[in-house]
C-alpha cells in the first residue's frame, strides 16, 4: 500500500511542483509584498499597512476602478445569465439541424480572445466600421464606440455577449439532465409550454445557473484583457476595471507592494460576494432530489 502510494505521488509530482512555484509560493509573498514599497529592481521596504491606507483614502482611481467593475459584474452577469438560458431554451428543440446551430453559437467563445478584440476593434470603428456602416444605412449616425463615455463601457458589455457559447452549452446539458416524467406530469395535467418552462424547466436549471453566476461573478472581477487591448482604460478611465488598474499599477509603475494590497483587496471582495451568494442560494436553488 506505502508502495503503491509513493507511485502516485510520483504520478502527480510535476502538477504539485508546479502548484508550489507558480501558485503557493507566490501566494503567500504577496502577503508579505502587500505591506512592502517594493519595485522589483530594490529590495522590499517593510511599511505595514501604508499600503492599503493609500488605497482607501489616497487614490480616487482604485475607487473609480472598483465602481466600474462591480457596475460591469451586475449589467454583464444578468445579461449573459438571461441570453445563455435563452439560448440553450432555443437549441434543446428538436428542430432540422439543430446541430450546426448550437456548433454556430458555440464556436465564438473557443476563439482566441486578442483575435475577437482585432474583431469587435473593427466592428465598432466610427469611420468604417460594420456597426456604424449599418446604422447609416437606416439614417442613424453611430457614435464613437470605443472612444466615447459611456458608448466605451457598453461596448464591453455587449462584447460579452460574444462567448456566451461557453455557459451556452452547461445550461444545455443541464436542460438535457431534466427528467422526461416531470414533463410528461405535467402534460397529462394540462400544463402549456410556457407553464412548463416557469415551473419545471427553470426550477430544475437553478443549480447550473448557480453555477454559471458564481463562475461569471469572479471571472467578472478578473476582466481585463478585452479593456486592456480595445480601451486601455479610457476614455476618462470609464473602462478602468479593477483588474487592468492592478496590472498598470505593478508592470507600468513598477508598484509591488501597492498592486499586492490591490490583489489582496479584490481576492476579500470576490470571496464575500462567493459567500453572499452561498448563503442566499437555499431560497432560490432547486435540487431534484
């Protein structure tokens, strides 16, 4: 059995390795770093908790950063909850070739997220780009998408939309784990399609969906490649998300120990709104059995 076990370690070493490394040990330095002045080039200079007195009375931007994520995380969650159940409604029917269509809807959240910016960079261009180009064609004159307040925040928003494929295809198998027998119940008592969908489909769905929420909630908070490409934060810091403020503040100014109380701050922020969640989900989450 003892030989048996060190096997199995030895199977697993090279994921443990690197969980130490790159995870573990990295982890508990920023805990330490958090409350340094440190910009890699000197050594760490111990200044307690100056750190995060900074960011809360000192820097209107982390205030800033911090409303324009949490705005996101409560417009794009909802909005990628309703269009994804909406969507895996759609492509649970038995309708011909229903399976290009969920292949269709699929696809855009496995492209690379750099190709999807060069994209939607040039969908929303003013002069030629594909959005503006049809709104002329109906008399519209479109803004400035990406460089404009609030058209650039919103932008975003809808650019979400995008890879809603992903919890697309968790809220269809999902939908495809929901017993037959319940619909056939409620067939037999007369219940319409509707009817159907409000009282057992959406019941039944709660805890993917619960899933989903969790999942875009952090990813939420964590948004920052798509800013840091299309936006780099502007115009007037109105796409500043938290995450992009936390890069600038440590690779641009060379700022360690600040953007470690910056992390430190947001890992408590994601893990109260994960536990806020937790503890309402009983009121609302069904489980079958």
């Amino acid at each position: 059995m003892k030989h048996e076990s060190i096997k199995g370690y030895l199977f697993i070493s090279p994921w443990l390795i690197g969980f130490l490394i790159f995870v573990l040990i990295p982890f508990a330095a920023s805990i330490y770093l958090a409350c340094t002045e440190y910009d890699i080039v000197s050594p760490p200079v111990w200044v307690g908790s100056e750190n995060y007195r900074r960011l809360f009375f000192d820097d209107p931007l982390f205030w800033k950063s911090l409303g324009v994520t949490l705005k996101y995380a409560l417009i794009a969650v909802p909005l990628g909850t309703f269009v994804g159940v909406g969507l895996a409604l759609l492509l649970n029917l038995n309708v011909r070739g229903i399976r290009f269509y969920r292949t269709a809807f699929y696809l855009p959240s496995i492209v690379p997220m750099v190709a999807t910016c060069a994209v939607f960079s040039w969908v929303l261009n003013p002069q030629i780009g594909l959005m503006n180009s049809m709104l002329r064609l109906i008399g519209i004159e479109g803004p400035a998408w990406l460089s404009s307040e609030p058209w650039a925040f919103y932008s975003l928003v809808l650019m979400s939309l995008w890879s809603v494929g992903g919890s697309m295809v968790i809220y269809l198998a999902g939908l495809k784990n929901i017993p037959i027998s319940l619909y056939e119940a409620a067939v037999v008592d007369g219940a319409n399609a509707w009817q159907r969908t409000v009282h057992i489909t959406l019941p039944m769905l709660t805890p993917v969906i619960f899933f989903n929420v969790i999942m875009g909630t952090i990813n939420a908070f964590q948004y920052f490649a798509q800013a840091f490409i299309m936006t780099q934060g502007g115009p007037e810091d109105s796409t500043s998300f938290y995450a992009l403020y936390l890069f600038k503040r440590s690779w641009r100014y060379l700022d360690m120990g600040y953007a470690s109380a910056m992390a430190w701050i947001l890992f408590v922020i994601v893990m109260t709104i994960t536990v806020l969640l937790f503890l309402t989900h009983k009121k609302w989450v069904h489980y079958g059995g």
